[in-house]
C-alpha cells in the first residue's frame, strides 16, 4: 500500500510539470518572435542602405541656360547650384554642369538649348523667361525635364497653367515684383514726385506684364508712369536720354535687355540729378538709389531643391507647381542717396535686408 501511495505521488507530480512546461510555451514564442523581428529588422536597414548607395550612386548631368550677363541672374544660378548641393548633387562629385548664356540674344538660346539636349542633359535649368520659352519650345514633345527660375509670370509666359499647373514637363520660380510695395517706397523716399519712367523690352512678356502691372497700381499712390519701349540693347542710350527728360525718377524692372545696360542708365541719370530705382539687390549695390526687392541667390536655392526632386525620381516636373518667392525686403544705396541729397527714412533702414554703404563697380 505505502509503494503504491508513492508511486501515484511520483506519478501526479511528473503530470503537473509536464501541464506546466504545456500551459506556458511563450519563452519560446518570444525568442522565435525576437528571432523574426531581427531579421525583419535587417532586411529594412538592408534596403535602406541599397537606396541610400543607388542615390549617391547616380550622377547627373544638368544644362544650365541663362539669358544675360548680369548680377541677379548669376545669383539664380550661383543659389541653383547650391540648393542642388544641399540636396547630395553637387559639381566634381554626382555632378556634371553645362552651361551657356545667350547674352541676350533669342537666337543664342535657342542653340544654347539644342546643345544640351543633344548632349543628352538629364535635366535643364533655364534662367529667366526668354530662354525658359526656348527650353520649353524644344522640349515639350519629349520627357526631358525642364525648371526655370526668374520668371515674372509663368502663366502669361505660356510655362504654366492659370491655376498653377505646369503646361508639361516644366515648372519652377516665379520672381513676381512687389510692385505696391516698390511704388509705396518710392513715395516714401520722394514725396514730391509724380512721374515715374520705366524702360523695358517689348519683347519680353516679363516685362508687359509687370508694366501692366505698374500702370493699374500707380494712381492709387499718386504717380503717372511714363514708358520707354526699347527693341535691343542698342536702343537704350537714346531712350534712356529721351525718358529722362520727362520724369522726376526712373524705375527698373528686372528686363534683361535693360539690366545689362544698367550701368549705361545709372551713368546718365546721375549726371542729371535723377534718382533710379531697382528691383533686386544687386541693382541697388551698383548704383540704384533703393528697392524693395527679392533676394535672388534664395530663389536660385529654392529652385535648385525642386530640380533635385525631379532628378532622384520623386517627382516629376509636370507634377510641381510652380512657387512664389514671398520674402521681399528693403535695400538701399547710403552713397548714392548721400550724391542725390536724399535722406534713407529710419522707417524703411530700421528693417532693411542691407544698406550699401558704397557703389559697386560693373
């Protein structure tokens, strides 16, 4: 009886520790579970590490079109490039630039552009609306990506849709003037002025917009504005003498033709006492009395962010709206004020992006 109670004692006791090992198997589910996240794990990092190595993998070529010579443009393509290098591609490592500037000339473009496509450019970046037109001329029926930048009115510039939609392959920076602002600065600065001359180029549509633009604002602010059409570079000492005659100060837009031939203007403005107004910083640094205008190496910045998104594959051009730069602020020429007997306001240098204290040489 005693070997019996104790058999069946051994016997109850071997059957509770095998229910326990039974009713508690998580040790090992945990280490099979542990076990499957690792290796999810790894195969993601793997992945990652793949898509990391095939982006600083590729190299890209990239056409750089400008229109003209002059300081605002050189901004735009000195910020593209860099907005592209905060971005991973950058000139001598993942980076192979072309480049070309028309000089001002439709048909240069036009051959400029005919370059980079046969060169087999990934992608083109066109400085200003003249050669962005050209870019998009003989791109349009092809994939071949276009982003411009110091373009006033991409959507009378026919580069873009009314709502802001590109037309195809193409989109990028608007370089809008603030032209309330610039006529409210004016007034600030010359309060007894009523005539406002502009030279432009009538065959930039840039310019007819801004123009357009300037005309319907003027009044409220009491100003008249009085136009000099110019055709070429050619025309401009003539125009520049004949407007001169008739207003108490000149304002600039960003026209190609008339910048690059600003030195020309300035020169014969101040030997008539006139002060000239711009519409970026680099014109008020070479002798523009004041503007309130766009910093124009930001714009090439943002430009160059949207290129690197259509150039690593996460966007194409045609899905990108073309942007607005919005942060436009007051520079002034102390110098040239101090030559035209012109107090700067302390309304207008107490929040100004910067003063020159200096002209700077063309």
């Amino acid at each position: 009886m005693k070997k019996s109670m104790k058999t069946l004692l051994l016997a109850a006791l071997a059957a509770a520790a095998l229910s326990g090992c039974a009713s508690n198997p998580a040790p090992e589910k945990t280490t099979e579970a542990a076990s499957s996240q690792a290796s999810s794990e790894a195969q993601s990092t793997e992945k990652s590490a793949e898509s990391k190595t095939e982006t600083e993998g590729a190299s890209y070529t990239v056409g750089i079109a400008q229109f003209a010579e002059h300081g605002s443009l050189d901004n735009c393509r000195e910020g593209f490039l860099q907005g592209l290098a905060e971005e991973g591609i950058e000139e001598g490592k993942n980076l192979t630039v072309l480049f070309g500037n028309a000089q001002a000339d439709g048909g240069t473009a036009s051959q400029i552009i005919t370059d980079f496509t046969s060169k087999k450019a990934d992608l083109i970046c066109a400085i200003a609306t003249p050669i962005a037109q050209a870019a998009y001329g003989a791109t349009k029926n092809s994939e071949l990506p276009v982003i411009f930048t110091a373009v006033t009115d991409p959507v009378a510039a026919a580069l873009a849709n009314a709502d802001g939609t590109p037309v195809g392959e193409i989109t990028g920076t608007s370089d809008k003037l603030p032209v309330e602002k610039q006529l409210e600065m004016i007034r600030t600065l010359l309060p007894d002025a009523k005539t406002i001359g502009i030279l432009y180029s009538t065959s930039e549509v840039n310019s007819e917009t801004a123009i357009k633009e300037y005309k319907a604002a003027a009044p409220a602010y009491g100003f008249e504005i009085v136009e000099g059409p110019v055709t070429s570079t050619a025309d401009i000492p003539l125009a520049a003498d004949s407007i001169l005659e008739k207003v108490d100060c000149l304002n600039n837009l960003t026209d190609n033709t008339v910048v690059s031939s600003l030195p020309v203007i300035l020169d014969k403005a101040a030997k008539k006492n006139i002060p000239v107004f711009g519409s970026e910083v680099e014109q008020v640094k070479i002798g523009c009395l004041a503007s309130i205008g766009l910093d124009y190496v930001d714009l090439g910045k943002q430009t160059g962010k949207m290129a690197a998104k259509v150039l690593k594959g996460e966007a194409k051009a045609s899905e990108i709206n073309f942007e607005v730069i919005k942060e436009a602020a007051f520079y002034g020429n102390a110098k040239v004020a101090e030559n035209l007997g012109i107090t700067l306001p302390a309304e207008l240098t107490d929040t100004a992006a910067e003063i020159f204290t200096d002209i700077a040489q063309k």
